[in-house]
C-alpha cells in the first residue's frame, strides 16, 4: 500500500522528502477506539439503549470527520505552504483516508441498529445521501489501492473528487442544519443530529479548509 509517485510528485523546487507512517498503527488505533466505545455503548445500553446508541453515532462521525478532513486539505495545504508537516499529510493521506473508511463502517452498524429501534431516529436527507455517500466510501477504499486504482483508471479522480463533495455535503449538512434550524425545530421534523455548541467549532473547521482549497486552487491558476 505505498503511495504512488503520482501522490508524492513536488510542487515546487523546495522539494522535501516525506516519511511514510506505519499504516497499521493508525488502523489498530481506530480499531481499538471502536471496540472501546462499543464496549461502552453495550454497558450503558442497558439502561438507555437510545441515548447509548447516539453516544456512539456521534463519536464515530466526529473520528471520521477529522479523519476525512486531514487527507482532504493535504494536498492544498501542501501547495500553499511546503514544509516537513504538510508533506508527511501528503505522504500519509491514503492511510488516513482508510482510517476514515474504518470509521465510517463504525459508524453505519449502530445508525442501523438505532433505525431498527426507532425509524425517526435519522432525518430524510441523511436517509437519502447516506447511503449514497456509503457507496462511495467503500468505493474510495476500495480504489485506493493500487491494483484497483490502476483499474479505475482515468475515472479514479473524478470518483474520488464526486466522493469528496459528496462526504463533505453530508458532514455540512449535519453541522449546519442544526446551526441554522435549531435542535428544538430540528426534532419537530424527525432531525437526527443533538446539538452541541461543538458544532459551531466543526462548522468554522470547514470554513477554514474550504477556504484554503479555494486559496490553493487560485494559487494554481495564477502560477
Ligand atoms: C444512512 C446513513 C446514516 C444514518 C442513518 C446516520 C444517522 C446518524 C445519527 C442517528 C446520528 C446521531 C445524531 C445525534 O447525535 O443525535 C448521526 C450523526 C452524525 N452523522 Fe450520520 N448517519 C448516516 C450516515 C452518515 C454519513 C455517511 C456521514 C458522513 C460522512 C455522517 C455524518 C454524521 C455527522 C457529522 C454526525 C454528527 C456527529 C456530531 O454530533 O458531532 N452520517 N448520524
């Protein structure tokens, strides 16, 4: 699974060579945080099974937000400012988008178990795009090992790009509509997301990393 030289190619003539981080560690870290958290949905479960299932949600998303975030902003970011940091979140991106994949998967079983239980567990947007946004992270996952990245060929870009927007659409959407909306109308319509003033700090997150892509792009334009 080493990136290929295509991901690693320079952008300026500073170039600085990047260290490749064990993948493994990242994904035993996941792993280990989503059996720890399970192990602790299952033992608060027995009181509040809802409430311990939403514990859940929220955690896997909140891990796969920063997990999509990361590898989303690498390139940019790497374009914008070339030093040893941005480089080793160029170098490293596949596996933190894997990690994503792995808490994503974390985050479908109890939003399955939770629809199971109770149906207006999730609003119809989230219904909608979810499993959409499914499909093209297992997609991504799949594709980004070279075998099958070879495969997609010239489609692999605009698969990962499609993917990209689209994940992005569905954390904005979580984030936002609560923002804007607010929890109490939220939950009048079947909304699916608590509010937590966390969501303010994840919102301007995204603002920031969509203006550094905007920054970045511009930059590539002019040069
Ligand atoms: C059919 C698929 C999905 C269902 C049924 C679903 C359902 C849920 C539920 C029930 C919650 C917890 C709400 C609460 O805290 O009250 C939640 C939270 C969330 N989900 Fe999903 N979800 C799905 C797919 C996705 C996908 C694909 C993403 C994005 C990559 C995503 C991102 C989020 C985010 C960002 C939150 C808010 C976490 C927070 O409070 O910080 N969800 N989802």
């Amino acid at each position: 699974m080493k990136d290929t030289e295509q991901e690693n190619k320079p952008f300026t003539k500073k170039t600085r060579t990047c260290r490749q981080f064990n993948p493994w560690i990242l994904y035993a870290a996941a792993i280990a945080f989503l059996f720890l958290l399970t192990a602790y949905t299952l033992i608060t479960a027995w009181e509040k099974p809802i409430d311990a299932l939403l514990f859940h949600t929220r955690y896997t998303a909140r891990a796969s937000f920063i997990l999509f975030l990361l590898p989303f902003i690498a390139r940019p970011l790497a374009q914008l400012v070339n030093i040893p940091a941005t480089q080793w979140l160029l170098c490293n991106r596949r596996t933190l988008g894997l990690t994503f994949a792995i808490c994503m998967a974390g985050h479908f079983v109890p939003t399955m178990i939770l629809l199971a239980i109770e149906e207006e567990a999730s609003d119809i947007v989230t219904l909608i795009l979810g499993p959409i946004v499914y499909f093209f992270v297992a997609l991504m996952a799949l594709t980004s090992f070279d075998k099958y990245k070879r495969k997609a060929g010239r489609h692999w870009r605009t698969l990962h790009s499609t993917g990209n927007y689209l994940i992005l659409s569905i954390l904005i959407f979580s984030y936002a509509y609560v923002f804007f909306v607010g929890a109490e109308t939220l939950e009048e319509f079947g909304g699916s997301v608590t509010s937590s003033p966390l969501h303010n700090i994840f919102l301007f997150i995204i603002g920031i990393t969509l203006l550094i892509r905007v920054a970045a792009w511009l930059k590539t334009v002019r040069a």
